[in-house]
C-alpha cells in the first residue's frame, strides 16, 4: 500500500525517537521512499547515521549542509513538495505548539508549513504535560488545519509515571496510515473475491489437463481492487506471478475441486466477485498412482465434467455483485449474453481469440463489457494492468449508482 510513496519523518527531541529507527525500517520494508529531518535536540536520543543507513537517505537537521556551505542547502519547499506524506513522530509539546502556532525556527518546521501532502503527527510526552490545556489546544488547532493525529497510548513514562503520553508503538503507527490511506477510496471496506490462472486435472503424478492461461488479468484485478482500497482474496490456480500488497490474500490451488472449495469459502460476505480464472471445464475420470507407460500407440483418457464454479456462484448470489469473463471465438457476443443470463451474473467481461494481441498468454487484452440491463461497451486493445483499471471503473459505477 505505501509502495512507491514518498514519505517525510520528522523527529523531534524525546526519549520516544529511539522508536523512529524500528519506524524507518517498517517503512521501507512497506516499499516507501523515507527521507528524515531531525531537529538539533533529537540528535542527542538517535543517531544521524543509523537513521540514514536504514532510510538510505542522508539525514538533514539544518538549513545548510555544513559540509559545503557554499554551494548546496536543504531547500525546505522542495522537501514539502517531494513528499506524500508527513509523519511527525515523536511530536513532542514544544514541536507541537510552534506548528499550531506557525512558529518557524527549524528545517523541520519550514518543512511542515510548505508540505502540501497529508501531515500525521505522534504525540509522544509525560501525562502532566499531555493533559496539560495548552497541549490539548495544541491537538485541537492542528486537527483542525487537517493535520492527522495518531493518539497516544498509556504506560510507562520516562518519568516513571503510569498513563497517557506515551508514543504509539512503530507498528501501530503503520497500521494507522494504512487505514488513513484507505479511507474514502471507491471500495474501502469491500470485500473483493477474484479467481485467476488456470487449473491443473491430474493425469497421473507427472501429466495433467491445462490450458495456456498465464493468470496476468486476474493478478491485475486483484493489484487495482487493492489500489481502490478493496480487502482482496486472490484465489489463483498454478501461476509464476507474484503479489505482495497488504489488501490482497492470495490463496494457491492447482485443481478445479480446490478452486470450487476455495471460492466458495469466501463467497458469503464477498461484495464483488470476479471469476477471471480459466478454469477447466473437465478432468480425467482417473488418476493413474504411477506414471503411465508409453506402451500403445493410442491413449484414450475419459474425462468428466468439472463443477461449473461460475454457476454455482450465480445460484448462491444474494447481494454479491457477480462478474464472469467469456473467452470465445465464434458468435461472440451471443454466446456471453447467453452466458451472463444463464449463470445469473451481474456482468460478463468478453474477449475473442480473433482479437489481435487478445487471449492468453498476452501482455494485452481487448474486451467488450457486458451487464445485465445489456448495457455493452466496448473497449480499445490495451495492458492489461489499464483493462482491469477499466473493468473496476464500470463495476464501482454500478454498485455506487
């Protein structure tokens, strides 16, 4: 969820900044970019050089690099700027009163005043302090600029004191910008369900039943339903790809059954469902325990219907939004209109083998979009990380109309 993002930790000078190194790491292992201002008293609770080591960003603490005065400063509008998020963390009362108050004596304050990004703020300080009134004002006046304020949490104290005052933990702090973050997005608390892959039916222990689905559209729908703030179980059938996002459960299966078992695991408090999976529509009737022999010159395999796990789905449906996806490559649009109604589905996502740069195994797709009230739209040949962008837009406008 933070991968990619750029954020600004500002540490001010209380015993809770030995934290912001545990912090640092927990960030960078969530895939953002850190860049760190200390102010000159924090220094004297962490050190400059682990903090740079672990954001692998030089540590600024004052206006001019004093290493070359002449020719290079910390320009704090451009730090304001570069960032998409601030977190200040500890925020101690002194740090506290002059961003309420505007007052400007440092990098890290010049900085917050230019940040147009969303700023988080960690009080961290003793209980007299922290109930103190102008403290409370303090809180009131930056909440109501915008600022975010991550509460502070009771226990020891560097007094020895027991209460209110104390840093939220660097986890807690994650976790809390996490769900900032997902606040407001088109499916923030929705639950998506997504199929993707193909399935593998057993032959024997070294042959199988397969198809040439690669399982990119789906681990794209899962990427994007994430991005729109959606908690996501992925359930996937053999696949080289890999997924890491804090929104997205990725469960491995290899057969159909597994698949059916899986999805219908989740189904019941799903919101969106999206069976993107290329699943096989038979299996061998049985699976030899041994490798079989290459003896005759002919092998005849009886095969069996697979459970139709799209159906089953559309019977279940209650008030899950159903989507399905028809690969064809005659009559098109009759037989995933035909689709749509007979598998009681909410939509139905359409794609030809005729299409050019369409089908498996393609960095591509090109698809039409087809719901119920057949409504059709088309779409132009596109990535397939755009074409899922493109399936959620239609599927968010509906279930939000």
């Amino acid at each position: 969820m933070l991968g990619g993002k750029n954020i600004l930790l500002g540490i001010t000078g209380g015993i809770a900044a030995y934290k912001t190194t545990f912090l640092v790491r927990l960030l960078i292992k969530a895939g953002a970019s850190v860049k760190v201002i200390l102010t000159e008293s924090a220094s004297s609770f962490v050190s400059p050089l682990t903090l740079a080591t672990l954001s692998k960003n030089p540590v600024l603490s004052s206006f001019v690099n004093k290493e070359n005065e002449s020719t290079d400063w910390n320009n704090h509008v451009e730090l304001g700027l570069w960032a998409d998020l601030m977190i200040v963390a500890p925020a101690t009362a002194n740090t506290l009163s002059k961003m309420a108050n505007g007052t400007c004596d440092n990098l890290l304050l010049a900085t917050y005043l230019s940040a147009k990004c969303p700023v988080f703020f960690a009080p961290a300080m003793d209980l007299d302090m922290y109930k103190h009134p102008s403290t409370k004002t303090s809180f009131e006046k930056l909440q109501s600029f915008g600022n975010i304020m991550i509460p502070a949490t009771s226990g020891e104290l560097a007094s020895g004191l027991h209460g209110e005052g104390r840093m939220a933990e660097p986890e807690d702090i994650l976790a809390f910008v996490k769900q900032y973050i997902t606040q407001g997005l088109p499916l923030s608390g929705k639950k998506v369900l997504i199929t993707a892959g193909p399935t593998y039916e057993a032959i024997d222990p070294v042959r199988f039943v397969g198809n040439h689905s690669t399982g990119l559209m789906g681990y794209e729908l899962a990427k994007e339903a994430a991005r729109l703030g959606a908690n996501v179980v992925l359930v996937s059938g053999p696949s080289s790809l890999m997924i890491e996002h804090d929104l997205i459960e990725l469960i491995k299966v290899v057969s159909a059954d597994e698949m059916y078992d899986a999805v219908h695991n989740h189904y019941s408090d799903t919101d969106i469902a999206i069976c993107a999976a290329a699943v096989a529509d038979y299996r061998p009737k049985t699976v030899a325990d041994q490798k079989i022999k290459k003896t005759d010159d002919d092998l005849a395999i009886e095969l069996v219907k697979n459970k139709d796990i799209l159906l089953s789905l559309g019977k279940q449906k209650k008030n899950q939004f159903l989507v399905g996806f028809a690969l064809e490559t005659q009559n098109e649009l009759e037989n995933a209109k035909g689709k749509l109604k007979k598998k009681n589905l909410d939509a139905i996502v359409l794609n030809s083998l005729n299409d050019s740069g369409a089908g498996f195994g393609k960095l591509t797709n090109k698809i039409t979009f087809i719901d119920k009230n057949s409504q059709i739209k088309p779409f132009e040949l596109k990535s397939k990380a755009a074409v899922a962008a493109d399936i959620l837009l239609e599927i968010t406008s509906r279930i939000n109309a």
